[in-house]
C-alpha cells in the first residue's frame, strides 16, 4: 500500500528558539562545550570572555583534533548523533545537541572553527537573525572562512589542529548595551567568575594528575577544587562499594570531610564549594570523571541539614549506563535506577550517621580518646531530656583560678551566671541562618590566643606538670589544638627561656 504524508519538520528559527529555552546558564552551557573539546583530546582549553557591550564575545578554542569540512557540517547539525548510539567510553557527549543547544542559549550566532592535523580550516555558522529573515525555513548552515575576520582566521595557526567556538550577539548575558555600560559590565565579569568556579568543580579531576588538562579562562588557569579533599589527607574515607544493575556496574565511595577545627579558616571556606557547605552535601555522581551532580540526595527521602554536610558521596559512573540514570542534555540531573535505590539509602545513611557524629561529637571523641577531663572548658550534660553546658571545674586554669582566689564565692557566682545564660537558642538559630559564619576560636587575635595560651601552660606547670608535659597537653586542648604550629612554637619558647633562667641560676 502506498502511504500518504506531508511534509513536517520545523522550521529553522522556530527550532532554535525553542532549544535556547533548555535551562542552561553561562557556566552550565560552558562546561557543556568543553565536554566536546575533551573528548576531542584537547590539552589546553582557552577560554575568553570579551567584554564590548553588543560586541561582547566568548571564545572557547582548543588543541584537539578539530574536524574535517564534511564532520563540521554533520556536527553543526541538531542531533547529530542518536542518544541510543553506543558511545566511545571516553566520550563526554550524548544527544548530538550540546554544542548547538548550548551555545544558543547564551548567543544569537555561534560560529565554529576547526582544522584537523594537515587540512584545510573549516568555517560554518547557525546565526539566528539570519535565519530569521530566511521565509522558507530553511536550515541556512552559513560557511567560508570570510565569515570571520583575518585576526580570527589565525587562531589556530599555532596548534596542528583544533577548534574554535565564537558566541557573538551574548542577547541574554549583555543585550544591546553601550561598553561603556558599568552595571551590565560588573555583571559579566561576575558571570566570568561563576564560570570559573562552576569549571574548577565540574573538571576537577581532568585537572590535576598525569594526563591533566589546562583550562585557562581569561588568560588565568582554572584550579580543581576537590569536593573530597583527597589530598588534605585529613576526609574519613569509607569502604568503596561496586554496585550495578546487569551487566553495569559502577564505583560508590563516602567520605566524611574534616571538621573545621581541623584545617584551616581559609581550607575550610574554599572547601565549601560554590554554593556553600550545606548545599554540597550528598552524592556527587560522575560520568566519566566528569562531575553532573554536585551534592543532592537523589530523592531517597532525605533532606539536607546542617549537622550532615560533612558527608560527600562519590558515584563513578560509565557513560553506557545514561539511559538507566535518566542523565538529562544539560548534564546536570541523573536519577538512580529503582533498583539501585536501597542499597544507596543504605551507602547514605552510614556516610550521614558517620558525619553527625563527626559534627556533634567531636568533642566527645577527643575526650574519649584522650581519656582526661580536663581538655574542654565546657562540658555537654544533658539531665531528663534536657541540655546543659556547664564549665569544667577541672579544667587547669579554671581550678587554679578557683585555688588562687582568696574569695572563691564572686567567682563561682559569674561562672554560675555564665553557664545559665549561654545565649544557646541565639547560636543555633544563627548557625542554621547562616552556616559557617560563627568565627573560630582566636580567629584574627592572636595576641588574645597567646596571653590565653600563657595562662593555661603556667596553670599546667603550677598543678605539678613539667613544661614538657604542659606543652604535651596544650597541643591537645581545646582551642589551641586548631593551632598546632603556634603552640609548638611558643612551647619550645617557653623551654627556651626555662633553660637560659635555670643557666643562668646556676651560674
Ligand atoms: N571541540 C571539538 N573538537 C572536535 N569535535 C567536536 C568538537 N565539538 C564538537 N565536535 C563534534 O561535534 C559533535 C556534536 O557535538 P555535540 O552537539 O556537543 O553533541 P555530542 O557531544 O552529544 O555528540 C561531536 O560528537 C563531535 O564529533
Ligand atoms: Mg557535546
């Protein structure tokens, strides 16, 4: 039987314009062009955001294998390779939509320059305005090299091969404004950073090691920010786990990232992550190293709190297990197939457990191992339900305080007032409203932790201890244990100065 049809495609623009509603931003839409650039075996990326009011501009080039006339053609085209093709396991890509969608998210008129090993350069252009004029509809793919300007044709004259992305007429991220626009401008050069920060976390591990690649966005290189602080050496890492549905199967590992007594103000701020430490809780699941979910507990009905954000989650996945993890074009959603679903809430509530221990309890712990009572100024009781904190009297410098005073009554008296006036409710409340924000112990007065330092030693040393010992203890007390390097050298000061008095005693 014959069939009868019509002809129904899109039209062109009408196409396009839709695509560009896909939900990318400028960073998403980046990252999503130098998946392309790293399957293609790209070194260096370069990445430059040209700031020229309507004639801004963003430039992503590489050095990787670049493609021939006819590869371009098919490349420049929606859809360009099926999703349910199987894929190089290497390959980043997926729908054969990244390079068009994203782009046109973010431009009316993206350009593509690529030349492999020995070939000529290749040249087209989706430009949306003209495609606008165009009556028919028609897919007009532009080329020819004169479609970009001498100083542009050279770009990769000095690589064998490689490619270029223009993005002119940035519509969403400047629109039609003058250069010398101040408020437009300070909002692309924000944008630039949030690209940086978003590339730092999602190619973090194509960006340290062996066979690294650089990034370098505006003439600077992009550095890796590690969600698991695996070189700290300070993350609790959790037995590895192969789990899988069929034939796949995939790598899970948890880590329980240091409490923030243990590194550094700064470690600790930059450990973060980009949209803080409570948001970057969670699994993060990698498809070939590359990072598409960036802490999120995936629906298996747990939420996000304070007291668990020092567990972060690793899943490894292959690219041929796409269909079965539901992973979306902009490459920022998977979800785990059901019948993987219990095992991960099992995986999430031992990392979790672990990590509220490691917030709430840290304290405990130390007590517990150190086997002394008089390493914390406060002690955590709680009676009938109810919580108290109270001073430790057994503290050294609480009871030599105590044993000093001629009248021990004002003294017991403030620290009664003190314990029963802990503003505690105002510290939780502040804490969950802004995590982090509670400054630590002596941050920025360090003659304040020297005189309080001084104190306690000479206490130590009054009760009995030698200064050896007194320094011993110091290093492990609370708050000077976040100081480690000061207190060892005011330790060795204090011997110091021990030995030259008791020498010159003696003479
Ligand atoms: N920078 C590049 N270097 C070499 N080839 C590229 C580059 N960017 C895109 N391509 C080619 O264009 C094709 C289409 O890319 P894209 O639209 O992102 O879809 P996908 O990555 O899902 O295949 C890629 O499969 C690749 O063959
Ligand atoms: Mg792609």
């Amino acid at each position: 039987m014959q069939l009868e049809y019509d002809l129904a495609g899109p039209g062109a623009t009408d196409l396009f314009e839709s695509l560009r509603a896909f939900g990318y931003d400028l960073p998403t839409a980046i990252a999503d062009v130098l998946d392309n650039s790293l399957t293609a075996g790209a070194k260096n990326i370069w990445i430059d955001l040209t700031w020229a009011g309507r004639n801004s501009r963003v430039t992503i080039r590489d050095d990787g294998r670049g493609m021939s006339e006819t590869k371009l053609v098919e490349a420049m085209r929606p859809g360009s390779t099926s999703p349910v093709e199987d894929r190089d396991p290497n390959d980043l890509g997926r729908f054969g939509l990244g390079m068009k969608t994203a782009s046109i998210s973010q431009c009316r008129c993206l350009t593509v320059m690529t030349r492999e090993v020995d070939s000529a350069l290749a040249v087209r252009r989706w430009d949306l305005d003209y495609l606008s004029q165009v009556r028919s509809g028609e897919w007009r793919l532009l080329k020819g090299r004169s479609l970009l300007k001498p100083e542009d044709q050279k770009l990769l004259d000095r690589e064998n091969s490689g490619t270029v992305l223009f993005w002119d007429r940035l519509d969403t991220l400047v629109g039609d404004v003058d250069e010398d626009n101040d408020v437009v401008q300070r909002h692309f050069r924000e944008r630039a950073e949030a690209v940086r920060d978003h590339l730092a976390m999602v190619f973090h591990r194509y960006l340290r090691g062996r066979h690294s690649v650089k990034i370098h966005l505006n003439g600077r290189p992009v550095e890796p920010w590690d969600p698991f602080l695996e070189d700290s050496g300070l993350s609790e890492a959790l037995p590895s786990e192969t789990l899988g549905v069929g034939s796949e199967r995939f790598e899970v590992k948890g880590f329980i990232l240091p409490h923030h007594s243990r590194i550094s103000a700064e470690a600790h701020a930059s450990a973060a992550g980009y949209n803080g430490w409570n948001a970057h809780q969670g699994f993060y699941i990698y498809r070939n190293r590359r990072l598409l979910v960036a802490g999120d507990w995936l629906g298996l009905g747990m939420q996000k709190e304070e007291h668990f954000k020092l567990a972060r989650i690793r899943i490894d996945l292959p690219n041929s297990t796409d269909l079965s993890w539901q992973i979306d074009v902009k490459k920022s959603q998977a979800h785990p197939p059901a019948a993987l679903r219990k095992d991960l809430r099992r995986i999430a509530r031992a990392a979790r457990s672990r990590a509220s221990s490691i917030y709430r309890h840290r304290g405990k712990l130390i007590q517990r191992t150190l086997g002394d009572g008089g390493a914390f100024l406060w002690k955590h009781l709680t009676k009938h339900g109810k919580t108290f904190y109270k001073i430790n009297r057994d503290h050294p410098l609480v009871a030599t305080v105590l044993a000093e005073a001629e009248d021990k009554k004002p003294i017991r008296a403030l620290m009664s007032l003190i314990e029963q006036t802990v503003p505690a409710p105002l510290i939780v409340v502040n804490n969950a409203e802004a995590p982090d924000s509670l400054a630590q112990p002596f941050e920025g007065a360090s003659a304040e932790l020297r005189s309080a330092m001084e104190a306690v030693f000479a206490a130590l040393v009054s009760s009995g201890r030698s200064p050896l010992e007194a320094g011993e203890e110091l290093i492990r007390m609370e708050p000077f244990d976040a100081y480690p390097e000061i207190v060892a050298a005011f330790v060795e000061q204090s011997m110091e100065m021990r030995r030259s008095n008791a020498g010159r005693a003696a003479e």
